[in-house]
C-alpha cells in the first residue's frame, strides 16, 4: 500500500497481514464447529487469542517504519513458528507416536529456523539458506553484518558470534539453544507433553543403556583388614 506521496504505508500492510491471518482462523474455527470439532475448534480460537495478544503498532494512526514493520513481522511469525510446532506435537500424539519420535519431528523444524526472544521485546530470527548460509534478521551473515546486528541487539551478541562461528565451520543451525519464552495470549488449554528442555539444539537424545551392574567388592582376608595382626604361623 501507497500513500498520495507514493511512499509505502508499512503500518496499513501490517494492519492488513494481521486482519488476514486472524480471519483465517476464525474460519478454520468455524469450519471446525460445522464438523463438530469442538477440539479442533479451541485450538484455532487460541492460536487467534495468542495473535491478537501481540502489540498493535498501527493503533492511534502511528506510522511505521520500515525496519519497525520488519520487526513486527518477525515477532508474529514467531508465534505462527512456534503454532505450528505446537499443532505437530498434538497431532504426533494422537497418532500415538513415542516421545522419542515427536522430538525427532520437532528438532527437524527447528533445523533450519530458529526464533529468540529477549525480555524487552526484541527478535533475532535465524534462518539456514539452502546454500548453507545463515540469514540473521533477513540479512546473510557475514563479520560486517555481525558487528553491527550485535551492536543493534546486544542482548544476542552472544548468538549471532556462535551463528557467524557455525557458518564457517559449515554447521548451519546445529548447536543453537531452544528459545523457551512463552507465546502472548492466556495459558495453554492443552496438555503439552514434555519439552525438549535441556538439550541445546532441540534434537533429542536416546536414553543411555542401563550401566552394567558392579561386581561386588571382595573381601579381603581378615588379617589383611586395617588393624589385623596375621594368621599365627604355624
């Protein structure tokens, strides 16, 4: 959209991308009600109540940016990324999959996009191109753009080092910590199964084989024991 100045207004296609999405699955929704899906239709009300909980940086008339609209963008489709991974574990257990196997499902997804989140607000997105280059905020990696997206975003320094590191190293996303931060919106109405906490890079791991059990100690003879004096010789 343009305005009479022939500028973009970033805050009406912001506007208008947000209205979209929620319609869509207010219909989803609906569609879900007509088949008498009343769990599929919760599901699609909350992932609504989640979106609409996000800031509105078009209310009052502001005008936006476009670095401004770029980063809303980024925070929504967070949000849809982590919808989606949402929507795959509850299907993954409806088709009764082990615990293993739905990690295994969850860390293929997180392999080439990875969300973080800080307390204030601010997103960094990394995305793994299929040339094997890192895209950090939509830009290529590379020492120029890491020095300055660490001193826009110092709260990632941290990561956009370890992300510029794995692409030289040619390990793409590999490594990188799971962004735990809790979508906007009211609490989950649904029983999630346990997450991949505690692993770094999302991909699960195998519980190790049972440790043989150690044989017991032998006992040495009594007159070897602290204190003893010896058999008597005879």
């Amino acid at each position: 959209m343009a305005s009479d100045h022939g500028d973009i207004n970033w805050a009406s296609m912001l506007r208008a991308d947000f209205t979209r999405k929620i319609e869509s699955l207010q219909q989803y929704a609906y569609a879900a009600r007509a088949r008498g899906n009343v769990s599929l239709q919760r599901q699609y009300l909350y992932q609504v109540a989640q979106l609409e909980a996000l800031p509105k940086p078009w209310e009052g008339g502001a005008r936006l940016t476009e670095d401004e609209y770029c980063a809303a963008v980024r925070v929504r489709a967070w949000v849809l990324h982590e919808q989606q991974i949402a929507d795959d574990r509850r299907w993954a257990r409806q088709q009764r999959m082990s615990a293993h196997d739905w990690q295994l499902r969850e860390a293929e997804i997180r392999a080439t996009t990875r969300y973080h989140r800080s307390p204030d607000g601010q997103m960094l997105c990394a995305a793994l191109r299929d040339d094997g280059r890192i895209a950090l905020n939509s830009e290529i990696l590379n020492p120029e753009v890491a020095d300055r997206l660490r001193r826009q975003l110092p709260r990632f320094a941290h990561l956009i080092t370890f992300y510029l590191d794995n692409q030289e190293a040619g390990r793409g996303l590999q490594g990188a910590p799971v962004d735990r931060t809790p979508l906007p919106g009211p609490l989950s109405p649904f029983v999630e199964p346990p997450s991949l906490r505690g692993v770094p890079d999302g991909t699960p791991q195998r519980p190790a084989a049972p440790a043989a059990p150690a044989a017991p100690a032998k006992r040495r003879p009594w007159w070897r024991r602290r204190g003893a004096s010896g058999p008597s010789p005879r």
